[in-house]
C-alpha cells in the first residue's frame, strides 16, 4: 500500500495565500495538509477569524489576507439534527455561502464552494449528472441545494463541487474509521444495505477540487471516487482490504435505525465532465497506507498537524 501523503514542498513565503474557511471540519484540515503537500501558501481560518455567516468577518479576512483565491469549506453536516435546527442549518449552509459568493464577486475573486449528493432524491436508476434534476428530500439537501443556486447567481464565476460520504484517515468521524474501529475489536457492524452512495476519499477530493480551482473552471462539478456502493458494501470492502474479517458486517435496512432525515435511496454522482477522482477501491488502499503513517511513531509533522487541528 501506498500513501500519497509523503512529500512537502517549499512554501513561497510571499505568494498571496488560498484562504481556507472552516479550518477546524474535516474538509478544513484537509486543505492546510494537501496545501503544505502541494507547496501552496494556505491560510485555514477557525469560525472565531473567519465567520461566513458575517459580511464583515469575510470583509476582514479578505482585506487582511488578500488571498487568490477562497475555499469555503465550512458548514453545518448533521443531516439529521438539520430537520429540528433548519434556521441554524440554511444560516451555515445557504447564507454563509451567498456572502462568500457576494464578496468574491466583488473583487473577481475565484470562490470554491462544496455541496452534496443530498440534493437528489435517489429516483433515477443511473448516477447523477451535473445537469439532473435537484429534488432533496431533507432540510439539509435544501440548504445544500439553495446555496447553490444563491452562489451560481451572485457569482457565475464559482466552482461549486457537489460530493459525497467522505472519509479521511485523520478524521475520526466517519464511517470508514468507524467500521474498522469495530472490526478491530472483532465487534458487529451495523450498515445500511439500501442506500447507494459514492464514497469520496477526501485527500482525492481536495487534490482534484484544487486542479479545477487552479485552473479556473466553474460551475457545478460532481467529484468523488469511482464506485457507487451502499454503506453495508463500503464497511465490507474497508474490512476486506484491510485484512479484517467482512462478515462482522451487519447490512440492514436504512429505516431500522431510526434516522429522523429522509435519504435518497440512490445518490450515486456521475459527471459529464469526466471521472476525475481514482477508484474507491485506490482511495481505500490509500486510506490505509495514510491511516499508518499517522500512527508511525514519530508521525510526520506534516500529518500530525493536520490531524491534531
Ligand atoms: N462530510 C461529508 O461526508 C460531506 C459530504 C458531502 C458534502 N460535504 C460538504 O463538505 C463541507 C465540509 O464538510 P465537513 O464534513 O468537513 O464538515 P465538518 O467536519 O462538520 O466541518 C465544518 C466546519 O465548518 C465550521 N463552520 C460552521 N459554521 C461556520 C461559520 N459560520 N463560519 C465559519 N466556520 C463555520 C465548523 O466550525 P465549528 O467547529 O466552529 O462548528 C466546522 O469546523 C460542507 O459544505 C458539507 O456540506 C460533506
């Protein structure tokens, strides 16, 4: 197994910076480590220095950092608390972006902002294109969805990447950590085996999302791994591929646990702009292979950082 998480490169001190919102989520700490990577000046500013959701934190920020460039990778992701706390979830998910989208505009400044395969409603029987039909079937797919079309039309120039089920071997809250944390410790897992997703490695995600960024395009965009599976299917392959036993796997019906949103049966993404991101199949290897470095002793300090913000 590979990791391709292993090299840094020198940051020009000078460069204007890409300014990144939401540094603390995973989609934040993900950006300040493939920045360092990659050898592009990042600035990742916390909620406290960057507030999307005010015109005059953002106003700030930008005066303060002059970047090339803006990545809101903030947001608020508990699709099921959405459906009791949808003020606080449009303001996170649908205001915040529209501000971004209004400064950026002002000042032509490249924006790149990230919504979610929950704006569909899972009724087509092939993967989601860039052009179908957006019908969600939560308060989060609507605020997801809004701020779309807020964003596009304040600011035609914006990258907008739809994704999906991420998972990152720094971050200790999604489902692949999970599963495998299970599985360790030879206990059940329990999956949804009716619900189609595309699970999206997020360091594939940040790499690609910063290629479209870097060379200007805009838009709505569907970036994540080739291969649509459902939950149960995706905790089976983590196992398998990391030499644990598939079969402490319990698939079960989404509706059995209870979950207060409605999901999407089939949120599977496609794109017509071409399959950029690798195979899940790669991104789980990779996964793997960064999930070890983290834990090698000492860790390098470029991934300890990352995982410790
Ligand atoms: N996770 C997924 O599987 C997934 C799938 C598809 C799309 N996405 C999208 O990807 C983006 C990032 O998701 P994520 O999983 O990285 O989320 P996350 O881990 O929950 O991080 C979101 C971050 O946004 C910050 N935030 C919330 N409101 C803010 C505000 N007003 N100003 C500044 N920061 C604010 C939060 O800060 P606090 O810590 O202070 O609350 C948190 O650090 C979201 O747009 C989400 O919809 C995620």
């Amino acid at each position: 197994m590979t990791s391709n998480l292993t090299t840094t490169a020198a940051l020009p001190a000078d460069a204007p910076p890409l300014l990144v919102a939401g540094a603390a989520g995973t989609l934040g700490r993900a950006f300040r480590l493939v920045g360092r990577i990659r050898g592009l000046r990042t600035v990742c500013l916390g909620r406290d220095e960057l507030d999307i959701t005010s015109a005059d934190s953002i106003g700030q920020a930008l005066r303060r950092y002059q970047p090339w460039a803006l990545v809101n990778a903030a947001g608020y992701v508990r699709v099921d608390a959405a459906e009791t706390d949808a003020a606080r979830c449009f303001r996170e998910n649908t205001l915040g972006p529209l501000l971004l989208a209004r400064a950026c505009a002002a000042q032509n400044l490249p924006l790149l902002t990230f919504s979610s395969d929950l704006v569909f409603d899972g009724r087509q029987p092939r993967p989601y294109l860039e052009t179908d039909p957006a019908r969600p079937l939560n308060v989060y797919g609507h605020s997801k969805l809004q701020a779309e079309q807020v964003v596009l039309s304040r600011h035609p120039q914006a990258l907008v990447v739809r994704t999906s089920a991420f998972f990152g071997a720094w971050d200790e809250h999604n489902f692949v950590h999970h599963a495998l944390g299970a599985a360790r410790q030879n206990r059940p897992f329990a999956a949804a085996d009716d619900l189609l997703v595309s699970p999206t490695y997020v360091p594939d995600l940040v790499n690609t999302a910063l290629d479209l960024l870097l060379d200007a395009e805009h838009g709505r965009w569907h970036l994540a791994n080739a291969g649509g599976c459902t939950w149960a299917e995706l905790a089976q392959l983590a196992l398998r591929t990391a030499g644990l036993d598939p079969a402490l796997v319990q698939p079960q019906p989404a509706a059995s646990f209870g979950w207060p949103a409605a999901r999407p049966g089939f949120s599977v993404l496609g794109s017509q702009c071409g399959q950029l991101l690798p195979s899940l199949e790669s991104g789980l290897h990779r996964y793997l292979a960064d999930e070890q470095l983290l834990h090698s002793e000492p860790p390098p300090a470029y991934l300890h950082e990352a995982h410790d913000a």
